[in-house]
C-alpha cells in the first residue's frame, strides 16, 4: 500500500468529506512515531562497523534517530567476540592500559568508551533507529502493518475530529492488532522469547510489552 493509499483508507474510514483532509498526512507521521516511541520493532534494527585506530575513544553514529543501542562488539584475539558493556560516563574511570569494556551514550549520536582504544579494533554496533518523516511509500509499516497504523491514526485524529469515542474503539482495535504483529515481530528474531501485550492501566491506547516473568 502507497502513503496516498493509506491516506484515502483513513479518510475513508473517518468519514467526514472532506473536513479532515489537511490533518490527515500529519497524524499519519504522529501516528507512526507513536508506534515506534512505544514499541521497538525488529525493522528498525540498523548495524555498522567502524574501525578505530590507537587513541580514539568516541565514534560518531550516522543518525539522529536512534532509539537504542542493542549492542556493541569486537572480535578479541581469541576470535570470540567481547561485548562492551553500557555504563553510566558518572562512574567511568579511564585506564590507560586498559581496552574499552563499556560504553555510553552523548546526545544521540556520540558513542563514547569507557577507556581508550590501545590497539586498532574493528567495531560493531547494533542499534534500533526511528523513521525519518514524512513517511515514504516504501515504509515498513505499510507493507505489514495497515491495521496497527489505521488504528493508532484514528486514535490520534480523535480530538481534531470531535470523535472521542473513538479513542476506545480503535484502542481495541490496536490491541488486538499488536498483539498478533508482536508474534510475528518474535519470528524475525533471533530469541526464543515470546512477547505479551498487558493493558495495566486503563487508557485503551496505552500498552506495555513485558517478557515471561517480568514483574508488572
């Protein structure tokens, strides 16, 4: 489905002539960074290699959008790769004689270590990055997640549309669309943990993904 696609199902699905129109494209985009605010998505899973030389301590990430780091790496003498762990640069006290094992974050787009690189290193980092808006026609949430963006649309546009109503009745109908992309989100990853969909509060567009066992 194309953006004007999906803008016509919405219009569609409002109902209301033409009085919406000029709001439609911007809650669209709302919509979408609201999903992904919420919910980190295998789709947004983005990886580069960066190769450090002798007294670098910082490298500089290609985007502003980034969500998360999932992980950093390099591959030691060994031959098995050594995870840096995340820290927090108030406790991070350098050894000079030391390789990086941690790492944090300056701003979105500084990732700097906790010791400085004492022999070249090829690293790799792993993290989750939000859309750039406005959407295009090739976005990921368009080819397999319609009902999820049409719902969360129609929840944003509530306000503006005088339907308050609506809230709740597209907020089931998020529910239960997430519900059944988070099962096929699991299938893309390499994780044998399952996800489930708990509605703690009582806001019907409001959700919180949870592992097995996790405290509520």
């Amino acid at each position: 489905m194309t953006l004007a696609e999906f803008i016509a199902l919405v219009k569609d699905e409002a109902n209301k002539g033409d009085r919406l129109d000029s709001i439609i494209p911007t809650r669209v985009n709302m919509a979408v960074q609201r999903l992904e605010r919420r919910y980190t998505m295998k789709y947004l899973e983005q990886q580069a290699d960066y190769s450090l030389a002798v007294g670098d301590n910082k490298i500089t990430l290609p985007t502003t959008g980034i969500k998360g780091i999932n992980f950093v790496r390099y591959q030691g003498t060994s031959g098995d790769y050594e995870y840096l762990s995340q820290c927090d640069p108030k406790d991070v006290i350098r050894d000079s004689e030391m390789a990086p094992t941690g790492y944090y974050l300056v701003g979105t787009t500084e990732l700097w270590f906790d010791n400085t690189v004492q022999e070249a290193l090829d690293i790799q980092v792993n993290w989750s990055q939000l859309s750039a808006t406005p959407i295009s026609d090739d976005h990921w949430i368009l080819a397999n997640a319609v009902d999820c963006l049409l719902a969360e649309t129609m929840i944003v546009m509530s306000t503006r549309a005088r339907e308050p109503s609506w809230k709740e009745t597209y907020g089931q109908m998020l529910q239960s669309a997430m519900e059944d992309l988070f099962r096929a989100d699991n299938e893309l990853r390499n994780t044998d943990r399952d996800y489930r969909m708990e509605q703690p509060g009582s806001i019907p567009d409001t959700f919180y993904r949870r592992y097995p066992g996790d405290q509520a």
